[in-house]
RNA sequence: GCGCGGAUGGUCUAGUGGUAGGACCUGAGCCUUCCAAGCUCAUGGCCCGGGUUCAAAUCCCGGUCCGCGCACCA
C-alpha cells in the first residue's frame, strides 16, 4: 500500500490539489452554494462523498459503540445558553482582538497585554479594561511596534449564536462539539445504563465554529461532523481492560520527544506504553488501541500515521494526559482525534450550574453504620421566643449538632446569635445521636473522551487512497478505498452495445442491488472507459456480461479487481455470494 | 482579520479593450468480443457590483470565494 503511495507523493503537484479536483469532478465533495458565490468554510458531500462518509460513520458506529457495547444518541445542535455558561465555551470560546493601525496586523489582546504587563489572565478582564490596559502601558503592536492605544478590542466568539423563538428572549448556540449534549443529558442517560459504571455515550453528528479563517478544503470548516464517545468510568474502581489491546502497535510521539530538537516518534505496543508510563493514563491507551486498527481498516495509511500527546501547555488544565491521532498530508500532519481524560470537570460544571444532580451511587461491599447528631427543633417554642431569628437559630443548631456535640450535653445549650449568647433548653432542640447506615456514596463520574473527525478522516482516507499508475501503457487515476468504505462496490457492464448482454446485465444488477450491494451500470463507451470511471471513483469490482455469459449453460461473468486490474470468471449464481462475502471481509479476490 | 497571488463550460486551461478557443468529461449515433482507441453530431463558460470607455470578460475600485504566509484553532 505504501509504495504506490509515496511514488505518487514525490514529483509533480501535490496529492491535495489533484484529489480535490478529482472530489469535484466525480462527486466526492465540492464548496457549498456555489451558484451565489459561495461561502467560506462550508462543503457538499456529493453522491460519492455521502456515501463514503456513511459507510466511515457506520464502521465507527460499529466499533465504538456497538461493538463496545457503549449506547448512541442523537442530541439537538441548538442548545440555550446555560448550557455554554456551564461548559465555559462562553467564556472560553471568546478571543479579544486587536488591529495595529499601521501595519494591519491582528493580534490577541489579552496576549499583547499579558507579555508586556504583570497581568497573568488578562482573557478574564472585561473588553474596557483591557482597552485601558493598552492605553494605560501604551502597549505596541508586536509586528511593527506601532502604538495600539485607542484602538477597539474586539470579541470574537467562534460560537454562532441564534434565537429560539419569536423575539430574542431566549439566546441560544449551535453546538460547537458534540460532546455537550450527551453531558447534558446525564441525569437521564446513566439511568438507561441502571446507574452502573463504567458506560459509554457516543454521538455522531454536525458541529459549528465561526472559525476566522477556514482552510484546506474539508479540513478546516465551519460546519463539520464529529463522532464522539464519552466513557463515563468510576475513577476509584474502574480499569479499562488493557489486554484487549496490549499488543497493538502504535507509533507514539510523545510530548518528551516534541521537546527536543531530534524528538523521534516511538514505535511500540500499547501494552509496553503503559508499562514504561509513556501512555500516562490507561483508559486514553486502552481507547488509542482500539482506534489504530479501526483507522487502519477504513484505509488510513499507517506510515503516515501516528498519536501525538499535548503539550503541557496545550493541554486543557482539568486534563490529565491528552493525545490526538494524526495523519500526513503532503508533508503536514493533522488533527483526526483527541483522546482526552477530563477528569469530572465537564459534569462537575453541568451539576453546579443546573443544580440538577451529576452523580452516580456508588454502593459499598459492606455498609457504614455512622453515628449522627441530628436536631429537630421544637418550633412552637423558637418562633415566639426569636421571631424572625429562628431560622437562623435552626441553622446554629445543626451546625454545632454537627461539629460539637457535647454542648448539647447539658440541660441548656448556647448559641451565638449575631454577637450575641443565647441560651436554648436541650429538651427543646430535638437533639438525638442517631446510628446511620450508609450504604454507599454519590461519585461524579470522570469522563474518557475520544473526540473523532469525520470529515478530516474521510479527507484522509481519500488522499491516502490516491493512486497514479500504467497499465498497458495508459496512465491511470484510481482510488485504492478499502471495499467497507467504497461508496460503490460493484460496476455491471455489458460488453458492448447490445440487447441480450444488456438484458442479462440488468438482471445481475437487479440480483446485486437486492443482496445489498451498492451497484453503478454503465454501458456508454468502450469497456476500458467504463473500467477507469470506476477506477477513479474507487469502486473495487467491475462485472462485465460477455458472450460466454450468454451462451454457455452454466453462465459466468468476469470479475476485475481494480487495485491490479487482474480478472477472473465467476458464476452468475454465486456473484452476490461471493461479492457480499469480499465486501464483508470474510473472503478476498486472490483466494477466488 | 491582515499581506501576497488567483478566479474563463462539469473539470483543466488559451486568450485579446470590439463578449471567447482547445483538451478532457458528459449526452446521441456509428464502430468495437475486456482496459481512457477512432469518426459524426450535440449540450455547456468569462465570480459579483460599481467606475472609466462608443465599447469591459480584458483596465481601475470594492466585494465574494480559493490557495499560501501571519494570527487563530477552547
């Protein structure tokens, strides 16, 4: 696989520019509402490109979640505003920026003002301040050295906002990550997993961000889609099941490594990562074993492949240890996925904004028995005796109940009411030592999460897929897609132009379609024409109906593979058979 | 958001102050017993707005979009 791969790579113009003319042009992806002049960052998936993303969902489905045993939903992309306060991407998602007046430059403010002043979070300072800020320190741009004083901060929020409902009374945000929405609904959601640890939510679905600046095609837009689990574990007990994955290998290139001049990526297995502490937390190892053979079997190329861990500076504070998996594109490498230990930072935040409860029971082997000082306050003696006080006195009682129980000892007990001693009868505070069992304890789940781009992966499977070969002397385009992910499986042609090859192509088409299978009839052209079409879409098997076909009693049909365009005869009868079986991998061209 | 460069049929591109040509693709037909062959015909285009001009696709200005660099990417 790699060696056609990287011929393809080194002369000429790059992959990128003849794979996103070959998108266009053969329906894979194109820019969206072309027609008024198109928008930034927003792209089409076409026939082809539909298809070859839903058959990548379907095989994510399939692996992290089902096969997981991790339940999926599907949450709005519209969400009110309380829930960005709580996540913090209110906050967090605003960047303050600052144009030079001479040389146009534009920068992040808070950035500007906290290299040049004492001020260590200037992101959290209002828009005015931070404008006086500048004035006051008369700030320059740090491009040209031109003043800034006077000029507008600018917020930028990468959050597109909207309104729901007549009148903008109610703010509301197109997500932007998934991953909110199956936070959010965790009251209700570890119920259907019977309140047990660990489970696992996944979601696959659009995502938004107002980026500034949208580049490279589908990499980076502004409308995308994200396939994300969230893996709800106790982090107490729960231990990820390593000898799953211990012996996959992974090429590591860990933060140590990034750090030096000649930082090298580690090839080893997941197991021996963990071991040596190179992987520092065994749930993000045990989930980065199971994505690098998934991404190896939707046709990502593993020698341009790899996990690269966060720097401590890009990482997120509440997160412990932070990977993402990348791969190479003409030489750069990008994002594909995160993989993210974030601690209960996310539902410790939803249970403090909604007040809702984030937790799951956590029943002990054997149950506490604790004692307890508890009061019940004679009411009809503390309303007329302090009037609007007795509240207050309530509260004093429970408190001391709580933290000093002998001063209940006595026939009286004192309390301090706003500087004042006063003196309360025992018999009247209800005070009684109480033996509790406790069977267990509310734990905040901590969350795993494995944050996957669809539409990078679909980007890379593809430029990972081209290929540029000869045969016969022709130079030929063709797509090497692994046959889970082709969007079409099988072309039927007939031979030539005529009505009994046609008739009986037909069939076949009709008997293809109903096994399942995605099938494309062409019979325009001569037969190479037919085959190369194909070729370029990466479809993995061409039919074609010939004169044996139709002539003999036991009729056959040739099949072409189109990596080696190498052919061989099968029987009409056992052609959806035998497809299906390839394109479920449980048979392959070569033992035909 | 800034700077540089760009925008011509579906795709790739040539070109000039007098509204455009090619190649491939696509469709119809001929030919064709397995790899982009050949022949005939057909469809289809100057990113948008303003300005200069008798005349603008061409020159100028603004915008949109694309590529690259800077910044940004919780």
């Amino acid at each position: 696989m790699s060696e056609t791969a990287n011929a393809t790579e080194t002369e000429g113009e790059p992959t990128s520019e003849k794979l996103v003319e070959l998108a266009k042009r053969r329906g894979y992806f194109f820019q969206s509402s072309g027609s008024y002049g198109g928008v930034g960052g927003f792209y089409t998936f076409g026939p082809q490109g539909a298809a070859l993303k839903g058959n990548v969902e379907d095989a994510w489905r399939d692996r992290f979640a089902v096969a997981e045993g991790n339940m999926e939903i599907d949450a709005p992309t519209i969400m009110p505003e309380p829930v960005f306060e709580a996540s913090g991407h209110l906050e967090g998602f605003d960047d303050m920026l600052v144009e030079c007046p001479d040389c146009g430059e534009s920068h992040r403010a808070d950035h500007v003002v906290e290299d040049d002043t004492e001020y260590e979070d200037a992101e959290s300072l209002p828009i005015p301040e931070v404008e006086e800020v500048i004035a006051e320190y008369e700030l320059v741009c740090p491009s040209c050295g031109a003043g800034l004083a006077g000029q507008a901060v600018e917020a930028f929020n990468l959050m597109f906002a909207t309104n729901i409902g007549p009148g903008d009374s109610q703010p509301g945000y197109l997500r932007p990550e998934t991953a909110q929405g199956i936070f959010v609904e965790f009251p209700r959601l570890k119920e259907y997993a019977r309140n047990q640890l660990p489970f696992g939510v996944t979601q696959i679905g659009r995502a938004y961000r107002n980026e500034i600046s949208p580049r490279r095609s589908i990499i980076r837009t502004r409308e995308f889609t994200q396939a994300e689990l969230e893996y709800f574990v106790d982090p107490e007990t729960d231990e990820p099941d390593l000898e799953r994955v211990e012996n996959v290998e992974v090429a590591l290139y860990p933060a140590s490594e990034q750090q030096t001049d000649d930082g090298e990526v580690i090839e080893t297995t997941v197991g021996a990562a963990v071991e040596e502490g190179v992987i520092g937390d065994p749930w993000v190892a045990y989930f980065l074993g199971v994505a690098k053979p998934w991404y190896e079997s939707v046709g990502v190329d593993m020698d341009r492949f790899r996990f690269r861990q966060h720097l401590s500076g890009e990482r997120a504070h509440y997160a412990a240890d932070c990977w993402d998996a990348e791969s190479e594109i003409d030489g750069n490498w990008i994002e594909l996925a995160g993989f993210a230990y974030r601690s209960d930072y996310d539902l410790s935040k939803h249970a403090e904004h909604s007040g809702d409860r984030f937790t799951v029971f956590r029943q002990y082997d054997e149950p506490k028995t604790v004692e307890r000082a508890t009061v019940d306050p004679d009411m009809s003696y503390l309303g007329p005796e302090f009037g609007g006080d007795a509240q207050t006195v309530v509260s004093e009682l429970e408190a001391l109940a709580g933290r000093d129980r002998a001063a209940f000892e006595g026939d009286a007990v004192e309390i301090d009411l706003e500087g004042e001693t006063r003196e309360i009868p025992v018999e009247k505070t209800g005070f009684a030592v109480e033996e509790e069992t406790i069977a267990g304890e509310h734990v905040t789940p901590h969350v795993v999460e494995p944050s996957f781009g669809v539409d990078r992966l679909v980007y890379t499977v593809l430029h990972h897929a081209y290929r540029e070969d000869e045969v016969d002397g022709e130079e030929r385009t063709y797509l090497e897609l692994p046959p889970e992910v082709a969007p079409t499986f099988v072309g039927v042609f007939p031979l030539q132009n005529d009505a009994d090859l046609e008739a009986q192509a037909d069939e076949i088409v009709d008997d293809l379609r109903e096994a399942g299978l995605s099938v494309s009839y062409d019979d325009s052209g001569n037969i190479g024409r037919r085959y190369r079409r194909q070729d370029e879409v990466g479809t993995p098997f061409c039919v074609t109906v010939d004169y044996e076909t139709i002539e003999e009693d036991q009729t056959t049909v040739t099949v072409r593979e189109r990596d080696t365009t190498a052919q061989k005869r099968l029987s009409v009868d056992e052609l959806a058979e035998t497809l299906t079986a390839i394109r479920e991998g449980d048979l392959a061209f070569d033992e035909l």
